[in-house]
C-alpha cells in the first residue's frame, strides 16, 4: 500500500499505522478509517469519520466512543482527529497537519518504504517500519 498520513509517507507498507491491535488509514480527502486486525477476522470500526453498522458505539461530543463487551475500548474525536484509550493503555494518536502526535511524541516528514508496518504503537514504546506482528488478522478486500 502507498499512503500519505499528512507529512508521513509509506510506499509499500502494509500498514501505515498499527495502534494496538488497530491499523488506521486515512483517505485521500483526509477521513480516518479503523480496523481491528484482533483474532481471526478483521473488523471495520470507523470508515471515513463514522462508525461502522457492525460496532457498538455512543456519541460524544466530536465524535463518538467505541464500546466492546461491555467496555469502552477508545474514542475518536473525528473534529480533532483524535483516537484516545480507555480500557487499553495506548498513547494518544491525532493525526494532524504538521504529522503524527502519538503521546508527546510527534513524527514529522517521515518515510517508511517496504516495511510490514510503517508505525507501530505499543503502550510503552513506538516502532518505526517493522514487520507485521504474528496473530493479526488478514485484511481481505
């Protein structure tokens, strides 16, 4: 996949952007989508700033919260941009004109080519072009 995320360039990645377990992609009109890629089968969370028909989510303002058993698991603030933990102890992510923040930390004008993942974001780490983790689930178009 070839994508630009603002001032991030991936050229033969698989997967911009891996937040947990969750790969985000971002349209070329610049509208987020968020795929869950835990267990067998992958499922579409967010498509273009919206929650899917298959989630349970609640509205909030800018946005809504992703709820999973019973769990609010994150919420994404689609104004802003933003996709915050809850149950989960991932950093803050908001992609944003000038890059990536994830944390405090704010990736500017990179470059990931040929790598399974181009950013990975663990709860007390960042990885920079990686291969895919084992146990993800396979993304079928």
């Amino acid at each position: 996949m070839n994508l630009n995320m603002e001032n991030q360039i991936f050229e033969d990645v698989r997967i911009p952007l891996l937040w947990g377990k969750r790969a985000i992609l971002e349209d070329k009109t610049g509208r987020i989508s968020i795929i869950l890629l835990d267990g067998n089968k992958a499922i579409l969370e967010v498509l273009g700033n919206e929650p899917t028909s298959n989630i349970q989510y609640e509205l909030k303002e800018g946005g809504f919260k992703v709820i999973l058993n019973g769990q609010d698991v994150y919420s994404f603030d689609k104004r802003r941009r933003v996709i915050t933990g809850h149950s989960q102890r991932l950093p803050e992510c908001e992609i944003r004109g000038g890059g990536i923040r994830i944390g405090s930390n704010v990736l500017s004008r990179s470059k990931a080519i040929g790598f399974g993942v181009g950013v990975e974001v663990y709860e007390q780490r960042i990885v920079m072009g990686n291969s895919l983790p084992k146990g993800l689930a396979r993304l079928v178009a």
